[in-house]
C-alpha cells in the first residue's frame, strides 16, 4: 500500500478518534449542566415553598386570633381571654418579623461581596458583651458562661459588625433550644486565629437541619418557623465564616445538648500576657 495512503488513513483515524473523545467530553460537560440545572430548580422550587409555608403558618395565626376579638361583638371576653389571645398574636407576630428579618440578610450575604471593616478590640469584653446580650432571651435558670484561656486585656483585629451578628445567631440559636442548664462560650488562640465553641444542654438540633448543611431551606421535610428561622441563622453564621477565610461545625446528640465551633484567622495581640 502506497505511504501517502497510509498516512492519510492514519490522520483521519486519529481526527475521529479525537473527535470522539471531544464528542464525549462535551456530552458529558452538558449532561453535568442539564443536571445543575434541574438540582437548581428543584431546590428554587422547594425554598419557594419553604418560604411561602413558613410566612403562610404565624399569618394565620395572626388572622385567626384577630378574628377571634373582633367576632367578640357582645363583649364576652374578659380581660385575661383578650390578654391571651393579643399575646398569641404578638408572638406569631415578632417570630414572623425575625423570620423575614433573617431572610434579608442572607439575601444581603449571598447578593454582594462583603466589605471588612477591621478595628482591634478587647476580646473579653466583647464576649462579656454578647453573653448580657443573650441573657435577656435565655430561658430562668440557665446560666451563660464565658471561659478562655486567653489574657483579660487580649485585643484583636476584627470586624465587630460581623462578629456580632455571628456570635448573637449561634448564641441565641443556643438560647431557643436550652430549656435548662447552661449555654457556654469559649475562646481562645488556635492556628494564628481566633476560635470559638459554644456548647449548650439543650434540646437537640433537628436532623433535617443539619443534614441540610444548613442549607438556606432547601430541606423538603416539614420543619416549624423557629426552625427554619434558626436553619437562616446558620446559614448567615457559614456566609460570614466563609466570608473570613475560616470554618465552621456543627454537632448535636440527644441527651447531651449541641457544639458550635468557629475559626478564621485574625491578628491578636496581649494574649497570654498582662499589660
């Protein structure tokens, strides 16, 4: 057989064959798209309903317990039934307006790129801060401790907006499930960072919850507001953790209550030493 003709041969096995392998490349690559595609719709479609049960249930409260003043036409109830029925009504309420609250917020983290704003602070009393905060939503008889190993006058370098709402989810998160016991936060110097642990003997977190890898309500399963409110918080916590470079973990067992535990690098300074 003529040499040109073999090689000729040659070139057009080897164009089909790399045809094929870029043929199969790019349906495989659109087969993956397709697939992304539809897991984002499904998940769009379940937040939406999510979302819209989770504003639809305090709402009908709302409605419900208002209906049940004004059909009072005659008079009939007394102070303490009006009394219950306005506190019903403002519970759903201030559960409805922190739900949406939350809801915003995530959309504001997951909508733009944050911005730092760095100050250096006295880290424990930061922390003494957040543990008055969350004293005023803790159930009577907890108790909120704050332990650390780290020197009183210890300062480091951080965004105090963000770490407020960080601190202030996990621990009213915390605050929500402990009916008694105690909620304790504890920090320290770890990797050329700061970590933080609050631990707490409270009920313990819903499987969908943490399965979902808090995963801003794309769980089917039928979960009440707080929950869905505490899943938003969470999934605020990890868009700031993320946001600084760290990481964040989430254990809870029945029985023995739920660890948080936080890192991300920061400057600090004083930590072992008196000034």
């Amino acid at each position: 057989m003529d040499c040109k003709l073999i090689i000729v041969i040659a070139l057009f096995v080897l164009l089909g064959v790399c045809f094929l392998i870029v043929r199969h490349f790019y349906v495989k690559k659109l087969r993956r798209e397709i697939k992304r595609a539809q897991t984002s719709e499904r998940i769009k479609s379940v937040f939406l309903a999510n979302v819209s049960h989770a504003l639809r249930t305090p709402l009908n409260a709302i409605i419900g317990f208002s209906d049940v003043i004004l059909m009072d036409k005659q008079g009939d109830m007394n102070r303490e039934e009006i009394k219950e029925v306005a506190t019903h009504i403002n519970e759903n309420g201030q559960q409805l307006f922190y739900f949406i609250s939350q809801l915003l917020e995530l959309s504001n983290f997951e909508s733009s790129v944050l911005s730092f704003t760095m100050i250096e602070v006295n880290l424990a009393e930061m922390m003494a801060s957040y543990r008055r905060e969350v004293l005023h939503v803790v159930n009577s008889g907890v108790s909120v401790l704050v332990r650390s190993d780290l020197s009183p006058h210890c300062k480091a370098r951080l965004d105090t907006n963000l770490m407020h709402q960080l601190m202030m989810n996990l621990l009213n998160n915390a605050a929500h499930r402990t009916k008694k016991g105690c909620i304790t936060l504890n920090y320290g110097y770890e990797r050329r960072g700061l970590r933080v642990v609050i631990t707490d003997t409270g009920e313990c977190m819903p499987k969908e919850v943490l399965d979902g890898s808090y995963s801003v309500l794309q769980n089917e399963d039928s979960l009440t507001l707080s929950n869905r409110t505490n899943e938003l918080g969470l999934s605020i916590c990890k868009s700031i953790v993320e946001a600084l470079g760290g990481e964040m973990s989430i254990t809870s067992e029945p029985d023995k209550g739920t660890t948080a535990s936080i890192w991300f690098g920061c400057r600090m300074r004083h930590k072992y030493q008196d000034l």
